[in-house]
C-alpha cells in the first residue's frame, strides 16, 4: 500500500436546495451539528488523515464560506472560486487538477458525516489506498444502519473489497459516504465544464479498479432541514457514552 494523499478537494459550492429555507441565508457547508460546522468535521477529520492542503469549492454565498475559513491554519486551505461558473463535482476537479502535481487526491462531500467508531475513519481510508491496483477508493457506508439514506443502494462489495453496480431493480447493500480517494490521472484532458463523477466511479468498476472501505460507524446524510435534528440526536447520543 502506498501513502494517503496530501491534498483533497471539498466541494462547499452547491447550492443546497434541499435545505431551503436554511440555505437562503446560510451556505449549507456552515450548518452546524455538534456545535461545529459540518465544514469544520470535513476539515477535521482531513487532518487526522494527514492531508496538509484542502481545496475548498465556493460558489453560493461564497464570501460567509470563504470569511469562515479565513483563520483555519491545518489543514491549509485555498479556495477554488466559481461564483461565475458552477462546474459541479467533476468540473470542480479539472478546475483545480494542476494543483494536486499529479498524485491521488481525496474528495469530501460536505452534507455526509459520522461517528467515529472506534478510529478516525478518513485516516483508515488513507491507509487502505493502493494506487498499484486503485484508481478509486470510496468509504462506504451501510444502507440498513445510515441516517438520511433512500433509495437502492450504490455498490456490492466482493471479498478484495471491488465494487460493483446493482442490476436495475436490484438492491445493494452499501452507498458512496461522499470521501474518496481518486487519481488524477483519470481527469487528463477532460474539458472545464459541468460534469458529474458517478460515470467515473462505474468506469473503475468496469476495469476492476474501483474499490470500497465499509465505514466503522454510523453514517449520517444531512441533506434536508429534518436531517439536522435527527443528526443533532445521534451527535447527542454519541457524546453521552
């Protein structure tokens, strides 16, 4: 196994619609859970992971995302600006591609968190990277015990942790957590425009390279304004113990 990366990008500039009306007046990066923006857990659990840099997104309500971050010292962060373009998740990579100097990188969702059980889970994502036989690593999580979760699932895992899609009408067991490891080869000469990562995932899975790490914990989604007290009371619990 090789080392983690040193760098991730954290994608902080949707728009949060489904958060409204929270997210008319607050970017949703800065709802807080725990007491700490679920921005700050992202970044937080980066740090234990060893990344030194994190690429931070912004777009909606970007000057309270960037005001924010203005004192965070570790991991060190740079904002990637798209106030005039939303480029979502994959043109926000090819954005910023030249900065990660051709080694893997993590990407971190922002609305996906957990309580970790019993070891900080990015950390163990970092270590379980293999770049020899990895383009794609995700931290997974459990579609029967995760918060805020719907629909079929996203992956089977075999028993060398490859990942593969359900059938149509199939149900899977696991769903993509939001943290990853990527290489950032599979992103040269691809255009700076709009573009989603799910068709990246699959093709890793067609040669056999994308690969999943069950996460130790509970996972909890925080994608509505419902989520948030749901997520308040699994926090609650956890803290108790």
């Amino acid at each position: 196994m090789s080392a983690g990366p040193e760098k991730a990008l954290v994608f902080a500039a949707g728009l949060g619609t489904r958060m409204r009306p929270i997210t008319l007046t607050l970017p949703k990066p800065l709802v807080r859970i725990g007491g700490r923006t679920m921005l700050d857990h992202t970044l937080d659990r980066l740090e234990d992971a060893g990344v030194r840099e994190a690429i931070v997104n912004v777009h909606w309500l970007a000057d309270q995302v960037e005001d924010h971050l203005r004192d965070r010292r570790a991991p060190r962060i740079k904002i990637s600006d798209e106030r005039d373009t939303l480029l979502d998740q994959g043109g926000g990579v090819v954005k910023v591609l030249d900065q990660f100097g051709g080694k893997p990188f993590f990407i971190c969702n922002t609305d996906a968190l957990w309580v970790d059980e019993p070891e900080p889970q990015v950390a163990r994502l970092a270590r379980a990277w293999d770049g020899a036989k990895m383009d794609v690593l995700l931290l997974l999580a459990d579609m029967k015990t995760s918060l805020g979760v719907e629909g079929r699932g996203d992956f089977f895992r075999d028993a060398a942790g490859r990942l593969s899609r359900p059938a149509p009408g199939e149900a899977a067991p696991f769903v993509y957590s939001g943290v990853g490891i990527m290489k950032s080869s599979l992103f040269e000469g691809c255009p700076l425009e709009p573009f989603r990562l799910a068709p990246f995932f699959f093709a890793a899975a067609e040669r056999g390279r994308l690969f999943g790490l069950p996460l130790k914990g509970r996972w909890l989604h925080v994608g509505s304004p419902e989520a948030i007290e749901d997520a308040e009371q699994v926090y609650a619990a956890a803290t108790t113990v």
